[in-house]
C-alpha cells in the first residue's frame, strides 16, 4: 500500500501538534471534501485531545458530505496546515493556510507549485482521497463508517464511478477496504448525482450546442445569457463537462462557461495529453483532466486550435474496426 518515506514524519507532525487545520482547493469537488472531512474524522477519532478544523467555502451540492468550520487568523501561529488535493498555491482555499508553523501537502496532481514545507505528491494515484485511505493504514489509524463514505466519495468523483482510466487496480483494493465498512453506496449515489430541473434543462442545451472539429475536439460555449436562460450557476454548468464525452470520435472535450469577469474552462481527454495546453490559460492539471481560465471569448478560438493541434495526430490504440 502506501510507499511515501514522508508519511512518517507528516504523522509525526500530526501527533505534535495541538491545533490542526485542513485546508483544499477553491471550489471544492467530492475528491477535495472528501479527503479533507475524511483525514478530520480519522485524526479525530485517534487524538481526540487535538483541536482539528476543515477549512474553506462549500459548494450547494455537496454538503451532504459535511460543514466546514471558521478558524481565526491567529490559529495558524502554531498550528498544522494540512492541504490536500491543491496543486497550487493560488488555488488554496483559505488566505491564511500559508501562514501555519508547518505546512504540509498531500496532492495528486503534477508537483509544480511545492509550496510547503513538507509534501507528499504521487500522480500514479487516482485521488487525494486514495492517498488518505493508505495514508491511515500506514498510520495505523483506523477508520469507520463515516470516513470510510467520505473517502470513497471522494475516489467515486475523480474516477468517474471507476471509469477514468486513473482507476487503477490499487484504486479498487483501497474501494473494497472502505466498502467492507459498511458505508451506503446507495444514499451517496443519490446525493452525489442527484440534479435539479434547471440544470436538467441545461444539459439538454450542452447536448444539442457540441461542435465537434475536424481533429476530434468537442466544444461547448455556455456564456451569461445561457445561464441566465436556465437559472443556473457556474458551478452546475461546468459539472455538466463529460455528459457529451461518449460521442463516437471524440478525443477531447473542452467547456466553456462565463463567470463574472472571466471564462472558466474545463478540458478533457480520451488519449491526448492535454494539461500543458491548460498551462498556456493559467491553468493546469492532470494529463487527462485539466482547468484553465480567459478573460474573453476571443481567446477561446485559441483554446480550441491548440487542442486541435494535440488532438490531430492522436489515434486510439486498439480501436474495433
């Protein structure tokens, strides 16, 4: 299981510490919560002397997974900062989390930004979530009910229910442990793909407004007016991003979706690398998943013709004739 020469001086740090705060990335997604109210419960349940707090904003559709907490700035003088799942540091929810005695990071995207003092970065693993759950085996600290739901929601978001090709056989092992702890997989499908009629009705636009180049990349422009339109939010519009990924011929994908005074855009990929791309738009990520951010629309004719040019001369391995 877990592998890291850090992990032994990070549960060090924990045991030392009185005050531990838990900070993730802005605009939270089930992997980023899910780790973050996970590794609080199992550091709670081993040192209940120990005053840990989950740190950030929350977003609507997943408070089902818990409450973050308010923390005063003068907290981190001594404290532990945990940050999880946040490769860097501008994308850190939170403007004090820098600022703790020690700072600590526990992330599986690509190590750009190692903004901590001590750190704990694997790629080849499928979530920050993952990371925990061997994490706390390496610790010998045991998990329940709680965290164990926490934990696989948080792995069930970034594999796309097993789906993405980052679920690896690893990934599975460490499912089955948490599934073994009883937790209702049932109760966290529904809460985690549950949709409301606006959103609904705004997918039915993303689904008939696809452009599709010649080399295989998939668009969609969802600006101001569209949400307008549908009374939608950002957020709900940019978690609709893979619901056209199954279109046959489709490399990767890119969304497009206005917020305020800039666009978010939120990439995709079936094969073709694409993060570096995403590091052209301040911007990056995971070779198959990645964000980036325009300021205005006529960058995305940009956006779309350096994915053409990644996309172009990928083909599919064993693809059925």
């Amino acid at each position: 299981m877990a592998h890291w020469p850090e992990a032994a001086s990070i549960k060090q740090a924990i045991e030392e510490a009185k005050t531990i705060l838990i900070h993730r990335h802005v605009r939270p997604d089930p992997d980023a919560l899910g780790s973050q109210l996970g590794l609080k419960r199992i550091i709670e349940r081993a040192y209940p002397e120990k005053d840990v707090y989950v740190v950030g904003g929350i977003v609507r559709d997943l408070e089902f997974l818990g409450k973050m907490e308010h923390v005063e700035p003068e907290m981190y003088d001594e404290a532990l900062v945990l940050v999880l799942d946040t490769a860097n540091h501008e994308r850190i929810d939170g403007p004090h989390a820098l600022k703790g005695k020690r700072v600590v990071k526990i992330d599986h995207h690509p190590d750009e930004d190692p903004y901590a003092t001590q750190q704990i970065v694997d790629t080849s693993v499928s979530s920050t979530s993952e990371m925990i759950a061997e994490l706390a085996e390496a610790w010998g600290l045991a998990l329940d009910e709680e965290s164990a739901f926490l934990l696989f929601a948080g792995i069930v978001g970034d594999t796309g229910r097993f789906q993405f090709r980052n679920a690896t056989p690893r990934t599975f092992e460490v499912a089955a442990k948490l599934l073994s702890f009883g937790i209702d997989t049932g109760r966290l499908y529904r809460q985690m793909y549950k949709t409301d009629l606006a959103t609904l009705q705004l997918q039915g636009y993303v689904l008939q407004n696809v452009h599709v180049t010649d080399a295989g990349v998939g668009y969609v422009k969802i600006d101001a007016d569209v949400l307008r339109t549908f009374h939608a939010t950002p957020e709900a519009a940019s978690q609709l991003v893979n619901s056209f990924s199954g279109l046959e011929g489709l490399k990767c994908w890119v969304m497009f979706v206005e917020n305020k005074d800039e666009i978010r855009v939120r990439i995709r990929s079936k094969g073709p690398v694409i993060n570096e791309v995403a590091k052209r738009y301040r911007g990056g990520g995971h070779q198959m998943a990645a964000g980036a951010t325009i300021d205005k629309w006529e960058e995305m004719e940009d956006v779309i013709a350096a994915l053409d040019e990644v996309a172009h001369p990928y083909t599919f391995e064993n693809e059925e004739s």
